[in-house]
C-alpha cells in the first residue's frame, strides 16, 4: 500500500512539474512574441533622445517604452532622482510637442510573501519530488543508508537441515548444543549454563560453512538473519555503526533467532594499526558489533553465527569468551566425508555402473565441498555435450583435470619444436615422479595446453596427507626440477617453460630452512615471518634475524635446490631409453593415463604400439558414444510416443462420457461452420 501511494503521488509532482514546465514555456513564448526586452538605461535614454519612443509608462523607478507595434523595451533607473532628470530633459518637452504619450502606475505595494509564493511553491515541488524519487530507488529505500540490509529466512522457508550436510560430523555435534538451546532454553537455565553468545566458523573457501550456518537455522526453525561484512561500510560515511544497531533490534524483536555474518574480516580486522587511526569508518563499524555482542541480556535467544578464512586477523577483543566463545573449524574433508558428499551431489544424476561415491572418493583427495560439486556438474554437462544418458567415468576424468587445470586448448597452434621441447619437459617429471621411491602415482601427463600450462604432470596421492616430511619435499622438489633436467640432457637449449617448476621448488626449500627447521646447518629455529602483511595492519614485513643469517639461509636453499638438481640428472641419464619413449608417446597420442604410462615405462609397449591401442580405444569410445545416443533417441521416441497415445486415449474417453444427441449437436455445428465459411469464401 505504501509502495502505491508513494508511485502515485511522484506521477502527481511530475505532472505538477510539466505543468510548471509548460507555464514558464508559454510565458517565456508570450515574450518572445511580444519582443520585450530589458535594456541599459543609458540605451533606453538615447531612444528617447532620438525620438524613437512613442508611448512611456512609469512605474516607480522602472521605464518601459513602446519602440514600434512589435518592439518593447524597458529599463530600471537607479533612484528617483535619476526618473526626474529624464523627465525634465525628455519627457515633458516631448510631451508638449505631443510626440509621446506619457503614462504611469502606481508602485506595487503587494505583500512580499505572495510575491514570493512561486518561488516557494516550486522550491516545495523540487524538494518533495526529491524526496519521492529517494524513498523510490535502491532496494526500497534510498533515505534510509542506517538500514541493516540483513535478509531474513523463516524457519520454515527453503529448509536446509544436518541431514543434508554431510562430512562434518563433529562440526554438527558442537552446533546441535545452539539448536538445543533455541528449542529449549529453560533446561539451560536451570542448570545455570549459559550457552555460547558467538560461534565462529573458520576453514577455507568452499568448505561449506554458509551451508552449516543454515543448517542450524533449519534444525532450530528459528528466523535466520543472512549478511556480509561488506554490507556494514559503504560509500557513505558513518552509515556502519547504525546498520550494526538496527541488525540487532530486528534480531531482538524475532528472538529466538540466528544471526549470520559471512566474510566477518571485512569488518572485524585489527584496530589501531595502518591508515585512518581511531575515526576509521571500519574501526567505528567494529566498535558498535562489539558492544551489541556483549551488550544484549543474557539468555536472551539471539546466537551470533560467523565465517572467514582469516582468523589471523580478526581483532582479539572479538574472539573473547562473551563474543565469540567458541571456533568451529571447518577444514577439508576426507575420504569418507568426501564420500558422504558425493552421495548427496549425486542423488539426482544418473551415474554409469563403474562410477560410485568410493571411486569418486579416491580420485579427489583435497577438493572441497564446492569443488565436488562443481565436478559433478562439469561431468553432468560434458555427458550431455556428448548426448549421453550416463555420466561414465570418462567424464569425471576429464570434470576432473577440467576443475584443477582448466579446459582443453586443442585449437592453439603450436610448432612443432615447442611442441617437442613440451613433450620431453613433461616427460622428464613423469620419469622421475615414477623413479623416486614413496612418491605419488602418476594419474595423467599432456601436452595439450590447459589455462596458462602448456601441458602437465599430474600425480594423485594414495591416500590423505595431513604432515609433510622432510623426505617427501625434498623429493617434491627433485620431482619439480625434472622438467628443466629433461629440456637440458636432450635438447640443445632450456626454456622459460620452468619458471613456475622453479618458483615452487625455491618456495618448498625455502619453507624447509625458515619455517620447518629441516636443516642441519641452521637447525630447529624459525626465521619465517608467520604474520602475512595486509592494508590496516602494516605496510612492510620485517627481517627477525641479522644479515648473515640471512646468507645462510639462502646458502642452505641453494644446497638443497643443487642437490635436488644433480638427483634428478642422475635419475634421468639413467633412464634416458625410457624418458624418450614417454615423449614420443606424448607427442603422438598428446595425453596419456596412468595405466599407459606405466605400460611405457616398464617397457610393455613401445610409442607406436601405444599409439595404436589409442587409436583403437578412441575408435571403441567413438562407437559407444554412437550407440548411446542412438539409444537415447530412441527412447525420446517411446516416450512421445507414449505421451501421444495418452492423449489420443484421453479424447477418446472424453467423447464417450459425452451423450449421443450431445454429440450429434456439435458435429451438425461444425458442419454449419465448416459451410458458412465456404460460402464467405465464395
């Protein structure tokens, strides 16, 4: 109703303003046709001068005189005494020569405010036009920049419960406790326990804490207050610390409730450091969320639900017991919550029979829940690229590799030197991930460019790494290098392919000197800066040990780096049969799978015959795909089929409930029509 009204009052001021418009337009034309025209007054004394004006009318200080039928033109003097003057010298002889006709008002004394009264009038029209046109723009209300702009989601809107969250079972144990308590308050209460006021839920990206936020709310079914940290601070100054205030009220006035703030570090950053000091817009903002966290009355049924990934920097006064009292962390899942996480994914896709949730499971150590999700619906659209009915295992490889690397570029053109180069460089990292002892199996190896990669080695672990040895990132390292060895013992130049095999591998050693204490020659002392540097908090990073120390470290990860070298050199000149036959196999078939690999590797086919049973498999897959969507066309057929022989049974049950005579009236009405319009048509 609100809405109606203030839509029909602006349509009344904006043709209140047309109408105005269209006023000024028609005086502003009854001037022009008038041709009225103010002039100096020493212009409007020398028309007099020559006898140019014939009739003169004087009202007060301001002269008007008639040129010609068409020409007025006026003027203003400065005081009286400049009227008599002109009186004396050119009105009044004129006058009696009777070449002028002389006339004069008396001078307005009207009331100033009614003088006035058009002015005020559209200055009024102006402002509550403005008004109007505020109140109408920007999510409702453009006026009111104090608004929380939180959104609200009723117990019983969109329900999202634990049982649709799968993976995070101590997670959900430690949020089943706020559930309890906003179903049943008074058994807290008489126990004299007092439930957490804050819980901050803390993990990377994509690991599903929004999701778990709105799970709570669902168990509980209690309104669910949603917003971001960013909404808080705007362009507009100050508008931070009164939507932190209305965002408690509405919660207050829904309580029991759960409110959610995503991506809390937008507001909840460290205060009293970088620019802005104390009348930072953001620190103000930060101020007001900490008094109304521990400010409403105890047991009072508001649970404040959070989420970042960079707990690191959010400000101690906030993590306190009686703000946030208690951190869930939300890490990423494994095997088996992987596995939970694929049932619920894939409930509505049709999956092939050698496709299930423990296969999906081994192949993804380290996806998030988003990322699953994306793979499955990357699968689901390459299998109805091919116009499949089943989404095969063919299709989660290729979701797969599509998720970490990026689709296909089979379209670039590529030389055939660089293309060589590309085929042993990725040839030399599968060689030697294979030679070196514990490390994880090779799972593919290309040559097609994908993303910004050229090609790539990829290797999937056996099982989930929560540790990482001294031994496994040295041979993480003599793994990266591979590629530059391999360019440099077979071609006659290296290239700048390796870069990023390089940076990583000068990272890990580093890592393994500064943060890790792996070497003997530093020892177990940490010389890492843990703290990253962010805007607000500092502005340079600052060296914790002296400048020889310094060149230790980079003394001891150079070692580390030439050692790694030689290792990989040495593996490489001793399999060099084996390094060449991977890359003449790369550089037929252009991707291989780990089964063909280590067919090439040990020996039981050469490049030709690989490339071969290639051809043969693509030929067999080009067969199936054929079969398959043959197949599904015919039971797109069936079931029109089906739906058409339904139809036609439904009319024919519809004819016979009708009556006889019923039926013979419209028949003998059709046939009426059908004659009619012949004879129009004739």
């Amino acid at each position: 109703m609100k809405k109606k009204f203030a839509r029909n009052v602006s349509i009344y001021i904006f043709l209140f303003l047309a109408v105005l418009l269209a006023a000024f337009i028609f005086r502003g034309m009854e001037n022009e046709q008038a041709n009225i025209r103010e002039v100096p007054l020493s212009e409007f004394v020398q028309y007099l001068a020559d006898g140019k004006i014939s009739e003169i009318n004087v009202t007060d200080t301001k002269l008007t005189g008639v040129l010609s039928k068409d020409e007025i033109v006026y003027a203003y003097a400065n005081s009286v005494v400049e009227i008599s003057l002109i009186d004396e010298m050119y009105l009044f002889p004129q006058m009696q020569e009777g070449t002028l006709k002389y006339e004069s008002d008396p001078p307005d004394n009207g009331s100033v405010f009614l003088s006035l009264l058009p002015t005020i009038i559209m200055v009024v029209a102006l402002g509550f036009l403005f008004y109007i046109m505020m109140n109408q723009g920007g999510n409702g209300k453009a006026f009111q920049f104090a608004k929380s702009r939180a959104k609200m989601v009723k117990g019983g809107e969109k329900k999202v419960t634990f049982a649709d969250v799968a993976g995070l079972d101590e997670e959900k144990q430690e949020l089943e406790e706020v559930v309890d308590f906003l179903k049943d308050q008074r058994k807290y209460k008489e126990l004299g326990a007092r439930i957490p006021k804050g819980i901050l839920l803390v993990g990377p990206p994509g690991t599903g804490k929004t999701y778990v936020s709105k799970a709570t709310a669902g168990e509980a079914g209690v309104p669910f207050f949603t917003i971001s940290g960013s909404d808080f601070v705007e362009m507009f100054v100050g508008v931070g610390a009164p939507r932190v205030r209305d965002l408690f009220d509405q919660a207050k006035k829904n309580a029991p409730c759960i409110v959610f703030i995503d991506e809390i570090d937008a507001v909840g950053r460290k205060r009293g450091a970088g620019i802005g000091g104390g009348h930072d817009e953001r620190e103000q903002t930060l101020n007001q969320l900490l008094v109304e966290m521990d400010g409403f009355a105890e047991n009072s049924g508001i649970i404040i639900l959070a989420a970042t990934n960079r707990p690191d920097i959010l400000d101690p006064a906030l993590l306190r017991p009686g703000r946030f009292d208690r951190q869930i962390v939300i890490g990423v899942p494994d095997i088996k919550g992987r596995e939970e996480i694929f049932k619920i994914h894939s409930k509505n896709k049709p999956l092939a029979d050698d496709v299930t949730p423990e296969v999906l499971a081994r192949r993804t150590p380290g996806f998030t829940p988003a990322d699953i999700e994306n793979l499955l619906n990357e699968a689901a659209l390459i299998t109805a690229r091919r116009n499949g009915r089943f989404i095969r295992m063919e299709e989660i490889e290729e979701a797969i590799t599509k998720v970490i690397a990026g689709p296909e570029k089979k379209s670039r053109v590529i030389s055939p030197k660089e293309k060589k180069l590309t085929a042993y460089h990725e040839a030399g990292h599968a060689v030697v991930a294979r030679l070196i002892p514990d490390s994880d199996p090779v799972h593919q190896v290309t040559i097609i460019p994908r993303g910004r990669a050229g090609g790539f080695t990829m290797t999937l672990p056996k099982e989930d790494k929560n540790y990482e040895t001294r031994s496994g990132m040295r041979n993480a390292i003599v793994h990266l290098l591979g590629g530059r060895v391999a360019e440099q013992l077979t071609l006659d130049d290296i290239s700048t392919g390796a870069s990023n095999d390089i940076m990583r591998a000068t990272e890990i050693a580093r890592d393994m000197v500064t943060k890790y204490g792996f070497s003997e020659r530093i020892g177990t002392v940490n010389y890492s800066n843990s703290e990253e540097v962010f805007l607000g908090n500092d502005f340079t990073t600052h060296k914790n040990y002296s400048d020889e120390v310094a060149r230790e470290i980079d003394a001891e990860v150079k070692r580390i780096i030439d050692e790694a070298y030689k290792e990989a050199e040495k593996l490489l000149s001793a399999n060099m049969e084996t390094l060449t036959r991977v890359a003449e196999a790369l550089l037929l078939v252009e991707t291989i799978d780990g089964q063909q690999f280590e067919d090439l590797f040990t020996g039981k086919f050469s490049a030709e015959e690989l490339a071969a049973q290639v051809k043969l498999f693509e030929e067999e897959k080009m067969a199936r795909n054929a079969e398959e969507s043959a197949e599904r066309e015919r039971l797109l057929k069936e079931e029109e089929e089906r739906m058409r022989q339904e139809l036609d049974k439904y009319d024919q049950d519809y004819m016979s409930d009708e009556e006889p005579e019923d039926r013979a009236e419209e028949e003998a009405e059709e046939q009426k029509e059908v004659e009619d319009q012949n004879e129009s048509n004739r």
